[in-house]
C-alpha cells in the first residue's frame, strides 16, 4: 500500500488565514505541510529548494503574486502544481491562471470546506476549483468551442505558430520573440504572415488585435 505523504507548502501574507489552513490541512494525515512563505519572492525561493508536490499561493501577495511566482516556475521547468487561493471571484483572473497551468482554484471564503479536496484531487493529476465558481469553467469551454467554431483553422497552426500567437497576445514583439525562441526576426515575421493568412485576418493590426482578444483561449 502507498502511504506516500503529499508535499505541501504554503504561502499567504496574512498569518492568521495562514495557520487556519495550517490547522486544517494538518487534520489530514496524508498530507504534510514541509514550509511556509508570508510573501511571493520568499515562496519561489522555498518551492525552488524544496520542490514540493504542490504549493498552495495566495494570488495577491508582497513582493511577488502567485502569477509572478508561477510564471517563474513555469520558466523553470519546476513541476510542482499550483493551486491559488484568491478573494476574487472574477473570471478574468480565473482564465489568467488556467492560461499559466494552475491546477487548483479556491476562493478564501471556501478554503475551510474546500482546501482539503482540492489538495487531494490535484495530488491525482486532476484540477479542482471551488464549486461556487464553477460557472467560469463553463464559460471557458463555451468561448474555446465558439472559437474553434469562428476560427477552424486554429487547429491547423504548427506547434511554433501556437506559441508565436500566444507571445503576440502577451504583447511581445516581433524582436522580443525572436529573442525569446531563438530565431531570426525575419522568420518570426514569416510565422505572423503564415498564422494572418490561415485565419483569415486581414489588415496591419489584426492579428495583435486578434490574439489580445482572445488570449485566455489560446
């Protein structure tokens, strides 16, 4: 039998919010809590030492957000899982933190009944997001298959367009992307005709008004 304890940390700026989930989580014995962080630099630098399975980040924190924090370590290449906790229920945020390849959403309010199972469900490769918000999953998959539907031909971008098109909706440059993939700027301007002309996008700005506008889909 697996008795495998799943490797926590933890990262909140507010101590009280951080020792009730410390109480909470610790009621589970499969689970062990291996550090803490009151700020978001503190908590990248504990997850790059110690590697943990997952780390539980609160989104709005000093110093560094948990976006900035997985951002990093997506940079990386450290696979520790992320799960955010947030006071906002907003959708927006929701999407930038599916986009960066959080696998756990939980508002604060339902930390105390949520927390636990979403831990559980993560540590099995599965997402988890707290059940009032669900609706924003929904709306997710609505937009992505209305997009497909409007844009067939995304499904036909190569592996290198798909990235090319998701700098251009974070707003990178021609030479900023190049830079990035280590290509030459010509050939990265290639890759933006080739990605206009398969879906469509006719005009100087439409392909960064394109991907902008739909960047948490792509």
């Amino acid at each position: 039998m697996n008795t495998k304890k799943i490797n926590i940390i933890i990262a909140d700026d507010h101590p009280i919010f951080r020792n009730g989930l410390k109480q909470i989580i610790e009621e589970e014995g499969n689970i062990e809590i291996i550090g803490f962080a009151e700020n978001g630099e503190r908590a990248y630098e504990i997850i790059k030492e110690l590697q943990p399975d997952i780390a539980v980040l609160d989104i709005d924190m000093p110093k560094m957000t948990g976006m900035q924090v997985l951002k990093k370590l997506n940079d990386e290449k450290i696979k520790t899982k992320i799960i955010f906790l947030t006071v906002f229920a907003s959708e927006d945020i929701f999407d930038e933190a599916m986009d960066l390849g959080a696998c756990g959403y939980v508002l604060k309010d339902c930390a105390v009944n949520d927390i636990a199972e979403c831990i559980s469900r993560v540590s099995e490769d599965n997402y988890y997001l707290s059940p009032s918000i669900s609706n924003f999953l929904v709306s997710r998959r609505d937009k992505m298959k209305k997009l497909e539907l409007e844009k067939p031909a995304l499904s036909n971008l190569t592996k290198t367009e798909h990235t090319v098109l998701r700098m251009v909706a974070d707003g990178m440059t021609s030479k900023e992307i190049a830079h990035e993939l280590f290509i030459s700027y010509k050939t990265v301007e290639n890759h933006r005709t080739n990605i206009s002309n398969k879906l469509n996008l006719k005009g100087t700005h439409s392909l960064v008004k394109f991907a902008i506008e739909n960047k948490p889909l792509l």
